[in-house]
C-alpha cells in the first residue's frame, strides 16, 4: 500500500484507517493533524513532517530514517523498536513518549522537549541534546556517551545506571536527578 499524499494521509487517518505497515517513503506530510492514528511497522524514510502533530499516535517500529521531524509534536507517542537513524528531530516535542531501548545515536535533538519521556535503555551516544528539556525523564541505563547535552534540564530524571562517558553536561541542570551508579568517566561539567 503506498500513499504519498497528505490528502490521502489525512482523509484515511480521519475515517479512522490504520495506516499500519504503510509505505509512506519521501511523503511530505508537514504541518498535518495524525493524533492517534497508527502508523505502527510505516516506513517514512526521507519524509518530511515538519510541525506534524503525531501526539498519541501508534508509531511502534515505524521506520523514520532520515525523515525531517523538525518542531513536530510527538507527545504521548509509542515509537518503541522505532528506527530513527539520521533523523532530525529538533524542537520536537516528546512529552511523555515511549522511546524504551530506542537508538536515537547521532541526531539532532536541539532544544527537544522530552519530559516524562521512558527512555530507559535508550542510546543517545553522540547525540546533539543542547538546550533539550529531560524533566522528570527516565533514562535508566540509558547511554548518552559523548552527547552534546549544554545548557539540558535534568531535572528530576532518573539517571539511575546511566553512561555519560565524555558527555558535554556543561551548564546542564541536575538539580534532583536519581544519580545512583552513573558513570560520568571523562564528563565535561
């Protein structure tokens, strides 16, 4: 099934059809309302979603390589086993969204709101995060080696078993976060 118009996108997410498995390759859906909608195993690989509101919505093993994210609204969303390699995410809002065991390795999360997100396990090594919003986070176990986390709000995560080798946390705020057996080996603070 190949679907590369927002018309088609939104009209089936409005009558409410599953979009799941769905190819959606070099869609542009920037701009467009898909709360709720399951697009659970979709691939959008190289698909704009600029300011795209996806809150609530089923992306479970969806496919984002190198889609542009930039600003959408990802709050409450379940991207669990989600490939999101070379994706921009900037500015995007993740409220509250399960990322468990997620690799978001080497994208760009600038300015990114991912407070209350489940990010346990996930991997954030190398990661651009300066000036991303982690309130109340978990990121239990999670790996954000040589993430560039300046000037990030920590407040209240759950750090707990966390690798933060060579993680730039400067001017981060750690204020109340669960630090128990962080290794914070060559950490720039």
């Amino acid at each position: 099934m190949t679907i590369h118009t927002r018309e088609e996108v939104v009209q089936r997410i409005q009558n409410g059809i599953s979009l799941s498995g769905g190819d959606l390759t070099q869609a542009d859906l920037s701009y467009s309302n898909l709360k709720g909608a399951d697009f659970s195993g979709a691939d959008f690989t190289d698909a704009h979603l600029q300011n795209t509101n996806l809150g609530g919505a089923n992306l479970k093993n969806a496919n984002f390589e190198n889609a542009f994210l930039f600003g959408a609204n990802l709050q409450n969303a379940n991207l669990k086993g989600a490939n999101l390699k070379g994706a921009n995410l900037q500015d995007t809002n993740l409220e509250g969204a399960n990322l468990k065991g997620v690799d978001l390795s080497g994208i760009s999360l600038f300015g990114a709101n991912l407070d209350g997100a489940n990010c346990e396990d996930a991997k954030f090594v190398s990661t651009k995060m300066k000036r991303a919003s982690l309130v109340g986070t978990n990121l239990k176990g999670a790996d954000l080696s040589k993430a560039h986390c300046q000037r990030a709000v920590f407040k209240k995560a759950n750090l707990s078993n966390a690798r933060l080798h060579e993680t730039n946390l400067k001017y981060s705020d750690l204020s109340d976060a669960k630090t128990d057996k962080v290794d914070m080996k060559d950490c720039v603070t």
